[in-house]
C-alpha cells in the first residue's frame, strides 16, 4: 500500500472514530431533549384538559346529550395537529370512544425512529378519571408519543452527517492530491538511482522545491559526483598499475636481456677458452673472467630481487628493513637533513600485507622527495599507537597543490594501499610549504 492510500485510510478512520463518538453525543443529548419536549408539551396538555374536565364535570347537560349521540364531551379530533401526544377517551367500559389520532391516518414510524425510542426510556402514561354524581363515566388517557420529535432531530441530524460526509470527501481528495504532488519527485528519484544502477554515472536530480527533498537532491547529486569521480580514479589506477606491470616486465626483459645476457656469452666464450687452452695460465686467465662475470651476475640479480621485493623484510622484520632503506637513500641523498624515528613496537607487524604496504609507501615518498621536492630536511616518523601503526612524513619542499596533484600512480598507489587495508590516508601541502603524508593503519 503506497503512501497516499495509507494517509487517506488514517484520515478515514480518524473521522469515523470522531464521527461516532459525536453520533453517540448526538444521541444523547437528542434523547434528553426529546424527552423534556415532550413532557413539556404533555404538561401543558393536562392542564387544558384538566380545565376542560372541571368544566364539564360543573354541568350535566352534556351528559344525555352524551349518552344519546354516543359522542365525546372532548372533541379530541380537532387535537389532531397535537404530535407529541396521544389523547384518548375511554368510556367506563374501556371502550374507545375518541382519540386524536384516528386508525386511518396513523403514518408508519421508520426503523430509526423506532430504534431511538427503544433507546430512548419509555414515558409513562397520564391517566384522569372522570367522575359524575360519584359514578365513573370514562377515563382520559394522554400517551407521550416522541416519534415525531426523534423524526426531527434525525433530519437534523442526518442533515449533518450529510454536510460532514462531504467535508470527509474533500478532505481526503485534497489530501490525496496534495500527496500526490509532494511525492511525485519520488519518481525522479528511482529513475535517477535506476540510472546509476545502468551504469549511467552523469545521473543527477533537479532542485526541487520542498527544502526536505531538495537536501535529498544535493546529497544525492553529491554522492553522484562522488561515485562518478571515485570509479573514474580507479579505472585510472588499473590502467596505471597495468601499464606499470607490463613496464616492470619490459624492464626485467632488458635487464634479462641487455645484462644477465651478456654475460652468460661473456662466461659461455671463457668457459670454451678454458676446454681448449694449451697451458694452465691461460686457463687461469678464462677462470677468473668468468668469477667477475659471475659476481657481476650477482648483483645484477640482487638489484632486480630487490625491486620486485625487499629481501631485509623477509628475514629482519619491518623496523630494519625501513632503516636500511633510509640508510640507502640518505647515502645517495647526502645534501638532504634526515630525522628518522623508528618504534621498536614493528617487530610486532605480523600482517605481511601491512608491511610491505608500510615499506612500499616510505619507498614512494623518498622517491618523490627525490624527484619533485627539493627539500632540504625531511622527517620520517614510523610509531606504533593505541593498536595501530602510525607513519608520518614530512619535507620543506616546494609542495603542490593538492587540488592539482600530480596524475602519476604514486600518491593514488599510496592511498590505494592504505583504504584497502582500512586506514587512514591525508595528505596536506600547499606552494612552497612543502608537504606533509600522515597514514594509519590498525594492527
């Protein structure tokens, strides 16, 4: 059930509710005031007739006249407008001998009716007895009859029920439509997050006019741009890091090539000199050759080792590789001031992931630093802090800027590294205030 029915049947249900406690209000005040109209009306009745009655009783004349035309001293039927009340005239026989209301006239009393006098409590008769001489010649009996008063508060109030069913309709039309037009930028919303679900990263919202779901939209086309920017990077960073690979590849095909090549020609040509040499001297000669070659060889493979993975961290731990790797860089870095501070608390770095992300990302600094800085002091501070591994590293050189920062694999590397093993990566520099890496890592 979509929102605007759900309004719609709350609605309804509240004003049935309200509708039936006020009916039963209605009710009861109906009842009430049928009740004292009509003992009202019924007062007044008695005493006109309780006057007529003292004036009959005051003069016999009517009496034969009476007993010869079989007729009433009352003439009730001229009382015929009387509605709330029936009066009727018995003689001593309890025979009927007037009434206002005659048997051909009486009107059908509908269902309502009949139920509000049933809820309504009975109201007792009024009977006079009419004595001549001392004998009882007839009894007059007055019935309230509220029939005709409920039949007029029911027309009333149906009359309202009329007018608040009409008030009911418009009430929840308007509601309907103006939820209608409220939520009709729902649609824009999933069409929007249909399209992104397509693959259709340019889907933005317009701005909307509610100020709820016109926040919606600025997050929404926020979160868009986020998700536009934050999956172009990374198809950036996979083109990088392929061509990166295919680059280390042609790299370890040259040096493979161009050096371990050579000098397996180099030591293939001596060692053919060592077969046919004539005299031990010039065996001797081919034997050295081939022990240069072989330790050139040697280096050659530990430089191509080292740069596919560092060796120290396999067999001394973090905290020493890192310092070698400093140590290195410094010898070759000698105009560049360096303040190293290593905890001792690495050696507690099992996760060889962590390691090498932390190894590889000092590395990528000292090469930029290399490249682009030009500082002239630099810090290196790798500590260990509340279950995380905490590295900072600062220069004083020219800096950037980091909304412009250079499209290169190293810093996107860098922070690739670090939200993948969920930690934390910032980088802050500016234009000649050099920069500043802060990276932490849980343990």
């Amino acid at each position: 059930m979509n929102l605007k029915l759900r309004l719609n049947l709350i609605i309804t249900l509240l004003l049935a509710l309200v509708l039936f406690f006020a009916a039963l209000l209605m009710i009861h005040n109906a009842r009430n005031d049928v009740r004292a109209e009509v003992e009202s009306t019924a007062m007044l009745a008695m005493h006109l007739l309780d006057a007529e009655i003292l004036h009959y009783t005051s003069d016999f004349g009517w009496l034969r006249n009476d007993e010869k035309n079989q007729s009433s001293i009352f003439r009730l039927q001229s009382l015929e407008n009387v509605r709330h009340l029936r009066i009727e005239f018995f003689d001593a026989y309890g025979r009927l001998r007037d009434s206002n209301i005659q048997p051909d006239k009486e009107e059908g009393v509908s269902w309502l009716v009949r139920t509000m006098g049933f809820i309504s409590p009975a109201m007792p008769e009024i009977r006079r007895k009419i004595f001549v001489n001392g004998r009882m010649i007839g009894e007059l009996v007055v019935t309230p009859d509220p029939s005709y008063e409920i039949a007029e508060v029911l027309d009333d109030i149906f009359g309202l029920l009329v007018l608040v069913a009409i008030f009911f309709v418009v009430v929840n039309a308007v509601v309907y439509w103006a939820v209608g037009r409220a939520m009709r930028p729902v649609d824009s919303v999933l069409s929007a997050l249909n399209e992104l679900e397509q693959g259709n990263l340019k889907a933005r919202l317009p701005e909307f006019e509610l100020p709820e779901l016109s926040g919606i939209s600025r997050k929404f086309n926020a979160m868009a741009e986020t998700l536009e920017k934050s999956i172009h990077s990374n198809h950036k960073l996979t083109q990088q890091m392929i061509r990166l690979q295919e680059d280390e590849r042609k790299n370890l095909a040259r040096d493979l090539h161009d050096e371990i090549g050579q000098y397996l020609t180099a030591a293939h040509v001596d060692a053919s000199a060592i077969l046919n040499a004539k005299s031990i001297e010039g065996a001797k000669e081919s034997a050295k050759a081939i022990s240069v070659v072989a330790r050139q060889m040697m280096d050659i493979v530990h430089d191509m080792l080292q740069r596919l993975r560092p060796s120290g961290l396999d067999e001394f731990g973090l905290a020493v590789a890192l310092t070698d790797l400093i140590d290195t860089w410094r010898q070759r870095n000698r105009a560049i001031e360096v303040d190293v501070a290593i905890s001792e608390g690495l050696e507690s770095v099992q996760d060889e992931t962590m390691a090498i992300a932390i190894y590889r990302i000092v590395q990528e600094c000292l090469t930029n630093i290399t490249r682009h800085a030009h500082a002239k002091k630099i810090a290196i501070h790798v500590q260990s802090e509340n279950s995380a591994i905490v590295l900072r590293i600062d220069d004083d050189g020219q800096g950037f800027n980091v909304g412009q920062a250079p499209s290169g694999f190293g810093l996107a590397g860098m922070r690739e590294r670090v939200e993948g093993l969920g930690g934390k990566f910032e980088l802050d520099s500016a234009l000649a205030a050099g920069t500043r890496i802060y990276v932490k890592l849980p343990m």
